[in-house]
C-alpha cells in the first residue's frame, strides 16, 4: 500500500471517529434534555396519553402474537429435549426461567423497537425535513419538551405492562402446549414454577422494560431529528434508529441479566 494512499485511509479513519465522537456527544445531551424536562409533564399531558396510546394499547396484537409463539415453541422443543432423560416434569421450570427472565422482555423489546421505534423516527424525522420543528422553536416552544419527552414517559410507564402480559401470555402458552401436545397435567406444570419463582427471576424481567424504553425512545427520536436530504433521509435516519435500538436492547439484555443475577445471586 503507497504511503498516499495510506495516509488517505488514516485520515479517513480520523475524521470517522471525530465524528461518531461527535455524535455520540450530541446523543448524550439530546438524551439529558430529555430527561430534564419530565416535570414538565402536566402540561403535555394530552401528548403523553396519545403516545401511550400507541406504544401501549396499540402494541398489544404484536407483543402477544411474539410471546405466544415463542412461548409455545419453547414449551414444545424443551418438553421434547427433556423427554428424553426422563424429566418432563420438570418443563415449567425450564420454561417459565426461558420466558420470564428472557424471552418475554427480549421479543417485547424487540418488537417495540420496531414499531414504536421506527413510528418515532419516521415521523420526527418528516417533521425534520419539513421545518416543523424549526417551527416550534420560532413560537417559543422546547422540541426537546414537545415532542421527546412525552414519548420518553410513556413508553416509561407502558413498557412495564407489556412485559407482564407478554410474560403472562408465554407462560400460558406454553402450559397450554404442555398439557396437549406432552401429555402433562397442568397441575405439575404450575407447581414446578410457583415453589421455585424467586425475586430476582421478576427483578430481571421487570427492570428490562425501563431500560429498553430509554434506549428504543431515545435513539429512534434522535435519528428523527438528525434526518437530513429529503424523504430518502427520513429513511435512512428510521432505518438506522431501528438497527441502533434493536442492538442495543439485545446488548441491554445481556447485560441486565448478568449484573442483576450476580448482585441477587
């Protein structure tokens, strides 16, 4: 490789990390304003209701149509794995440790992130490209306050929720799958749950839903308002809100388990 070309591609190295530095600085404030504006919820609280509305209530179908499948899959392929030493009896527990601690939040969070997510960056991003949001600044009003924040706490509050029901839903599935497809009696499936279920199994579940709400609202809203060049940008920003997010739900996942499991151990 000649030396020019060389120092080309070290330049370029350079200026790609002064500007992933760059943006991940302005993430961090854009991510700060947001949270410091949350007292100022009662006076967008019609724009809260709506996004809870739709991150919440109109996420129900995919989140139960994710948990049940997988909930039954689960329920199936493990039963068929365990039958072969004998232990069927132990399927609840094996797959009430699958759903509640994992599955149930991952596919939650997964789904959102596409959804909810993808809902947030396509249309900052429209309001972007069309000065809306230069519009809210020219009257006075915090974009940050507007439209950020309201959807921040509502997927803060509704996140919860849709964890319980899809736990709810991927446990029910699979006792259901249980009892008709391996022959066990629902009586020895739930009693192999309840006795051993430990603090630390809902703890992990539940602290999931906060955590994925902050980085699924918070970097799909951020890409929304870096949309630049027309609609093709609106998505490209959507697109890469959606990646970023589902990667770090997945990153999230690892590593929520592993430090609340270590400190609850």
């Amino acid at each position: 490789m000649s030396m020019p070309l060389m120092r080309t591609y070290g330049e370029q190295t350079i200026l790609r990390m002064k500007a992933f530095l760059l943006t991940m600085q302005e993430f961090f404030l854009f991510a700060l304003r947001s949270f410091v504006t949350i007292p100022q919820l009662k006076r967008y609280w019609r724009d809260f209701l709506d996004q809870a509305l739709i991150c919440g209530v109109e996420s129900i179908p995919i989140v139960l149509v994710s948990s049940i499948s997988i909930g039954g899959l689960m329920s199936m392929e493990v039963g068929n794995l365990l039958e072969e030493f004998g232990a069927k009896t132990m399927l609840g527990r094996s797959t009430s440790n699958a759903v509640l601690r994992e599955l149930g939040p991952l596919l939650m969070g997964l789904m959102l992130a596409a959804r909810y997510g993808s809902r947030n960056g396509a249309e900052l991003g429209a309001m972007q490209i069309s000065e809306q949001i230069d519009a809210l600044r020219a009257f006075g009003t915090d974009p940050i306050a507007k439209l950020v924040m309201p959807r921040l706490t509502a997927a803060l509050v509704m996140f919860i929720p849709l964890v319980a029901l899809s736990d709810f839903a991927g446990l029910q599935t699979a006792a259901l799958v249980a009892q008709y497809y391996h022959k066990i009696d629902p009586g020895i499936f739930w009693n192999s749950i309840y006795p051993r279920l430990a603090p630390k199994d809902f703890v992990v579940s539940f602290l999931k839903a906060p955590v994925f709400a902050i980085l699924i609202t918070l970097v799909s809203s951020f890409n929304g308002f870096s949309a630049r060049g027309g609609t093709a940008g609106v998505g490209r920003s959507t697109i890469k809100g959606i990646v970023v997010s589902s990667g770090l739900v997945l990153v999230a996942n690892f590593y929520v388990s592993k430090i609340i499991l270590d400190i609850m151990h």
